[in-house]
C-alpha cells in the first residue's frame, strides 16, 4: 500500500494487478454517477490533491478526471466496503460526470438519465447533527439545544412560525414579489425546525418516511 493510503487509515485488498475498483457518488445527492479502477498511485494523488484521479486499463496510464473535459471530481469523503476490495468515493462534480456528456453513467431502462435527484441525502447529515447535539452535554446551549429544552411549545410554536413564513413567501413568489431564493430559505427553515421537533419528541424521520411510503399508491 502507498504511503498516501496508508495515511488514509484506509486497508485494501488489491486485486493481482494492482488495482481496486472505485464507485463514485455525488456527495449530495447519493446519486451513483460512475465507476473507474485505481491504482495506489491513483488513490494517492487523490488523497493528497483532493482531486479524483484513476488508472485507465485500455490506456494504460494514470489519468485525472476531468483533465480534458474540466469536469473534476472533488474529493469529498471516501470508504472501503467490508471486504476491503472496493471504494467508494463521495464527490463533488464539476459538471457530466460521463464522457457522453450526461449527468451519470448509469441510465434508465429505457436509456437516458432518470431526473436529477434533488439532494435529500444532505438531509440525512442534517438529521444527525440535529440529534447528536440533542443528546450531546457538549451542545448544551446551542440554539438547537434550547429549542428542544423548550419541549413541544416550543418546537411547536416555532414551527408554526417558520411554516407561515413560508406560506407568505409562497404568496409573494406567486405575485411576483419574492425571488425562488426567498421560498427556498423560508423552506429551510421550515425543515428544520420540524427536524428539530421530531428529534425532541423521540420520533425518528424514519418513521416519518415510512408513514409516507405507506401511503404510495403501487401498481
């Protein structure tokens, strides 16, 4: 293993040719976007320029992605799975992800990119930092903190607050009165403070999403 990885405190079983497959997904979004071999030169430039580079099998050579294009990766987060064998590398693009131009790789079906994912895996990390700080001493006096030492009248009644902000930034944007920027930051706040109330009532957003999936009408 190279220095670079094994400063990484990442263990990889290479395969007999030196090399680990590596899946990339968007940081955001969780959307696989493609998959491309590393070699540990590969994985050590990427590690210390912050820049997803790989080993091209056809050409033979080390390769930046992007390098022609402009379309990088930017290294966001990176895991190994249980087997140690294989990578996945949590990015940000800098545009189409494929040589074909498209968004991702991978296609639907039928062909083509499915609609682009709207970013709800940033949620996830929102519902944890919500919760962790909750239950953490280390927190106390946070804004999140006191929301929730408040208890439902005060989650409650701010969420109230934050949804008719909402619903007057609707109507402005509707009148031609308030930009998408202003329904998006009065949204915002909306989801979080209902994360916050859920997080303080013991209720997991998991709950919430299954209430919901429930609810989906199937075939």
């Amino acid at each position: 293993m190279s220095e670079r990885a094994a400063m990484s405190g990442l263990s990889i079983t290479w395969d007999d040719r030196g090399l680990v497959p590596a899946v990339v997904q968007h940081h955001r979004t969780a959307e696989v976007l493609m998959m491309a071999w590393m070699d540990r030169e590969a994985l050590g430039l990427t590690l210390s320029s912050g820049e997803v580079h790989f080993w091209s099998r056809s050409r033979r050579r080390l390769w930046k992605k992007g390098e022609t294009s402009g379309n990088t990766l930017r290294l966001v987060e990176i895991g190994v799975d249980c087997d140690r064998d294989t990578l996945v590398m949590k990015v940000e693009p800098a545009g189409p992800a494929c040589h074909t131009g498209s968004r991702t790789c991978f296609e639907n079906p039928d062909g083509g990119d499915a609609p682009a994912p709207q970013g709800f895996a940033d949620l996830e990390t929102l519902w944890r930092t919500i919760a962790d700080r909750i239950s953490s001493e280390s927190a106390a006096g946070s804004y999140t903190v006191r929301l929730a030492e408040g208890g439902p009248p005060a989650t409650g009644r701010k969420l109230i607050e934050e949804a008719s902000e909402l619903a007057e930034a609707a109507l402005l944007h509707h009148s031609g009165r308030a930009d998408d920027r202003r329904v998006a930051e009065e949204a915002g706040d909306l989801v979080y403070h209902l994360l916050v109330l859920l997080a303080e009532r013991g209720v997991s957003a998991r709950e919430v999403l299954a209430e919901l999936a429930s609810r989906r009408r199937t075939p």
